[in-house]
C-alpha cells in the first residue's frame, strides 16, 4: 500500500484534480464547500489498473493552514505537486516544495493544472518555471504533466506516471512496532471513537492491544477500515481507520500516536541535524521558541544550537529540540521548524532522548555524526554507550532499527568482544562501558580488603551500590564478574580473586588465649575478655566458634558435643526444655537458652511449648 499527497499553492486545483482522478470530493467540511476553499486535510483513493488502490492525502494551500498541510504529508510516499497553469510558481508552492524537500520526500511528480486556460507558448514558460523551482531539491527531473480537470486532457497520462511512479516505489518495511500518527478523532453512532492516519513501520489488526502516546491511554482495535472495507489487519503504508475500546473522542487529538505497548517513549528533548532553508528572513537564534512538526504532530519547541550562536539561512547545523511537552518520535524521524507562519528549517531526528550538552563539544558533534552517518553497528555501540546497560529490547526504536537486525547485530559484536551481553540476552554493555565497571568493582573490593583485611568480602548490596548497577541485573553482572576471574561470590559476600584473610603474630597470639579460656569452661564460657570484632567475625567465618548470642560464644569443638547432646535427648525421651539443658551441662539459664535459640536459627531444633523438638 502507498500513500500520495498533494501539494501546492491556494485555489490551484488541488481538490478539483483529486476529484477527477477519484470520483471523491475530498472537502469533508461544509465550510469548505461553501468558500471553495481547503481547510483541513482531505482523503480520498483511486483504484489502480492492477487491481490495486493508492490513497491519496489532500492537503490546503493557503498560507493560514499550512499546519494542517504539515498534518498530511508526514506519511506520503509519492508527492503530486500542483501548479496552475494561468498563475505558475507562487509563494506556497515554493513553501511546500520546501517542506517536501526537508521531509526527504523523493518521489513525485507535478500536475500543471487548468492547461485549457492557457496556450501552449505559455505554457512551456510555466512547465520551465516549474523546472527551474524544482532543481537542487529531492523532486528535481520529476514528470511535469500538463492536466485539465475540466476536459479531462491530460489526466490519462497523469494516471499512468502515477501507476508507473508506484510500481517502483518500495513497499514500506514492517518493523514490527505499528505507528499511527492520528490526523483525525470523532465519534460513529453505534460504533464509537475511530481514529484515522496513515500506518507506518508495522501492522495493526483487529482485537490488538493498543496505547495512544503521549498520554499512555490504553485500548483495543475492535475494528479496522481502509477505503471504507473491513479489514482484519492492515499493512503499513496503509491510510486506516481504527475503531478503539474505551476512549473518548475528548481524550485524543491530532498528533497522538498510536501503538503497541511498551516500546516506544515519549521525549522531551532530541538531537537532530538541522538544515535551514536558504529563503528564511533572518538567521535562526540559539534559544528562539520553534513551532515543531513531525508525524501529525505540532509542538513548541526551545531550539539549542550545539556548534554556534546563530544557523544562518542554506546552513546545516547539529541542534537540540526541547519540547515543552513530550512527543512520541523515532531516530530518522523527518520534521519541520516553524515561526510565526513561516518554513525556517527542518531534518531529521538523531537522538530521540538526549541529554543537555555543553556548546561546542567536539566528543558529542563526534557522537552525533556517527549516529546519523556510521554503520548499524557504530549506531549500536552509540546508542548502548548513552544509557548502559542497554535493554536490548529497547534499541530497536532509539535506533531505529528491526529487532532481528538489532538482535543480529548485538550478537556478533558480542562474539567479536565489543559488547558485554548478559546472560539473559536482554541487557548490553560496550567493551569499554564493561572494563569501566570491571575496573570500579575491583577497586572498590581492593579498598574494602584493605580497610577490613579480617573480613571474608564486602556485602553484595554495599558493593551493587558501589558500581552503580541496577538491582534488576546486578545477579547478571555477578556472574560474569565471576566467569571473568574478577571476583568471587560466597553468600551474602564478594571478594577478589585470590584475596584471603590472614592474622599477623599478635592477632595469631589473641586467638589463641581466648580459645584456650572457651575451651577451658566449654558449656559456661567466659563473655570477657572479647576478642577485637574483626577477629570474632573471622573466627566465626572459619568455624572456630559459634556465637549463640551477643555476648555466648561457643568453642566450635564444645558446641557440636551439645548440640549432639541435645539431639540424642529428644529421640530417646521426646522434648527438651531449657532447664533440662541446663541441668545437663551443669551451666546456668543464660547459656542454655542461647544454645537452644542457636539451634532453632539453624533449623535444628523448633519451639513447641516450653520445649524443643527437632525439626
């Protein structure tokens, strides 16, 4: 499916070729019937000799609407641009050549219309005008095809370019993640809310869940149309018509985008690269407020220039667009700049959620110059560099790119070691992004061994913290830490390859006496003298000791004879009690119940009434 739009100054026939080329009139409004005149955008289709159909987008001339023009052609794949014969080239002529030319649009032709109001000789100046106007844009050396829609002369050949433009126009690509700009909301008796656009990057179908940006409302496709047909799906590059599930007509406007769900975000701020048209009336300022159009959408905009004070009129310049509210944009995104009811400038969107930079930074114009101009993979590596790790399932839309390709690609530069991927495939580093967090990690657990040489390692929290990675994928980052030789992970703790613990003479010596006093009062120990808290820590780590509680420690040696102790009493006589432990052991209350609460902890034993049993 494709999609034509016209183009074209005020009252030069626009709407009135449109109707002969279809049968449709394509003023929707009573309005316009009555002045004449085109307003809003129109729709209409006209069947091809194959068979087929090529929608057809019309959009209003003059000046005060060239708004709503910008509303229609986001989506065109074949420009008509109309020219009438008794007036030539006018003001909004050239303006919407110039906006054709700044959406990238390549593909089309131009109808010389009311060719029965002139003579030939004329004529051939106006069809040399019409060339003069059209050389150095993207519709230079397209057809220009005389036309009348009044005596139909003209219009058969105008068809067959059509037809013959078509069958070489390429289909657009199904990206699996469906856009549908809206450029119209209204409400069906008996149906409900439909929305209209133009469906771009993949398909829509009926009963598919839906969310309508930059609002996330959310829905469901109970029916779809195209040139008044039912359809169950609908490819893109199709003009549609979308009946949705629980939203009002009040609650979407032209500009929304429909899609679905998840994967696209809505921004504030984008880099784009920026060519001012070389007819603008004064040079573009760092700052100045912008009327922005992409998609269907309109929104005001603060223009921050990143190379120089001022873009001068032909220039092209690397920029910033911040939005005073969000827009739902893609990388390549094509948009135009506006003031004051004139064309400034437009081009194409680079970064779609990009951060402040400092003016004049030659590592971002760098960046933004391999973004626009560099291979699938540079773009890759560019756009996991600004927010690593990267969600892999995310960088389909901030590069613009089919998730297969993306996939693809992530996992040969996974192979050729330029990127980290985890093992669950859905985060990315880059190699340098990883060595960087490799590198704080080692540093941190090198300083943390050195602060505390008597500690097993640091915390996983403390060190997660540390190297600033998100809980969600720290387990991941762990695990390749330790398949690198990094680290090691033992329980709670994490250490460096290789680190272990050792006490010096004097520290050998402490141990030793206080050993020797628990061993020699095994089921009473002595609470004091303590040892230093790191050495009791180690101790406990290498099973030295058991510590039943703030002040009991236990030789490990007298622990395990009473906790064997306590097991063979309750298989040969049932439950024990603190005070039957007590008794046993010849010790007091204090160190019974310590022992007993030690076992419950570790599962041994558990409290039933005044006594214990095993678990």
């Amino acid at each position: 499916m494709h999609v034509i739009g016209t183009a074209g100054h005020v009252d030069h026939g626009k709407s009135t070729l449109v109707h002969a080329l279809t049968g449709i009139d394509p003023d929707r409004l009573q309005e316009e019937k009555d002045r004449g005149l085109t307003i809003d955008l129109g729709f209409a289709w006209m069947p091809l000799s194959d068979g087929g159909e090529v929608s057809i987008v019309d959009v209003p001339g003059h000046e005060r609407f060239v708004n709503n023009m910008l509303a229609g052609v986001g989506g065109i794949d074949l420009a008509l641009l109309v020219v009438a014969a008794d007036e030539s080239v006018m003001p909004q002529t050239r303006e919407h050549l110039a906006i054709l030319d700044l959406l990238g649009v390549s593909r089309g032709l131009v109808a010389v219309t009311k060719r029965d109001l002139v003579d030939d000789e004329w004529l051939e100046l106006v069809v040399a005008e019409v060339q003069d106007v059209l050389d150095g844009t993207t519709l230079e050396g397209v057809p220009i095809i005389p036309v009348s829609a009044t005596t139909e002369e003209g219009l058969p050949e105008l068809t067959a370019t059509v037809e013959a433009l078509l069958q070489d126009t390429r289909a657009r690509k199904d990206l699996g993640r469906p856009r549908l700009a809206l450029d119209r909301a209204f409400t069906m008796s008996g149906f409900g809310t439909v929305v209209t656009g133009t469906l771009v990057d993949g398909t829509l179908s009926v009963g598919q869940e839906v969310e309508v940006l930059p609002q996330r409302l959310s829905s469901r496709i109970r029916g779809l149309q195209s040139h008044k047909r039912k359809l169950d799906t609908v490819p893109p590059g199709t003009r549609v018509a979308a009946n949705l599930v629980g939203l009002s007509q009040d609650e979407l406007q032209r500009g929304d985008v429909l899609t679905a769900p998840g994967w696209l975000t809505p921004t504030d701020a984008v880099d784009v690269h920026l060519r001012v048209i070389e007819d603008v009336p004064r040079p573009l300022r760092h700052n100045m407020l912008l009327t922005v159009h992409t998609g269907s959408s309109e929104a005001l905009a603060r223009l921050r220039l990143l190379e120089r004070q001022r873009a001068e009129p032909g220039e092209s310049v690397w920029a910033q667009l911040k939005f005073e509210t969000p827009v739902a944009v893609v990388k390549d995104d094509f948009f135009v700049v506006r003031s004051n009811r004139a064309t400034l400038g437009g081009g194409s969107v680079v970064d779609t959620h990009a951060r402040r930079h400092r003016r004049n930074h030659q590592p971002t114009l760098d960046r933004l110059t391999m973004m626009e101009q560099g291979t699938a993979q540079d773009i890759l590596l560019n756009t996991i560099e600004r927010s690593e790790p990267a969600d892999v399932d995310d960088l389909p839309s901030r590069a613009n790119m089919e998730a297969a390709t993306v996939r693809s690609e992530i996992e040969e530069m996974a192979r050729n070691g330029d990127v980290v991927l985890l093992r669950s495939g859905k985060s990315v580093y880059t190699k340098g992004g990883w060595d960087a967090l490799e590198r704080k990690a080692r540093i941190f657990l090198k300083g943390y061994h050195e602060s505390y040489p008597l500690r097993k390692g640091a915390p996983k929290e403390e060190l997660r913290s540390r190297i600033g990675s998100v809980a969600a994928v720290f387990p991941e980052v762990l695990r390749v830490l330790q398949d690198n030789g990094a680290v090691v992970e033992d329980g709670p703790v994490v250490y460096l390859t290789g680190h272990s613990r050792k006490l010096t003479e004097a520290q050998e010596q402490v141990v030793q006496d206080y050993l020797s006093l628990l061993e020699a009062q095994p089921f009473s120990p002595p609470t004091e003298p303590v040892p230093d808290a790191e050495i009791l820590a180690l101790l406990v780590d290498e099973g030295r000791v058991v510590r039943a509680g703030d002040t009991v420690v236990f030789a490990a040696s007298a622990y395990r004879k009473m906790t064997d102790a306590v097991v063979e009493h309750i298989k040969a006589t049932g439950p024990i009690t603190v005070g039957d432990v007590r008794d046993m052991f010849g010790t007091s209350r204090k160190y019974a119940l310590a022992l007993l609460e030690q076992l419950d902890r570790e599962r041994v034993t558990r409290r039933e009434g005044d006594g214990r049993v095993l678990r």
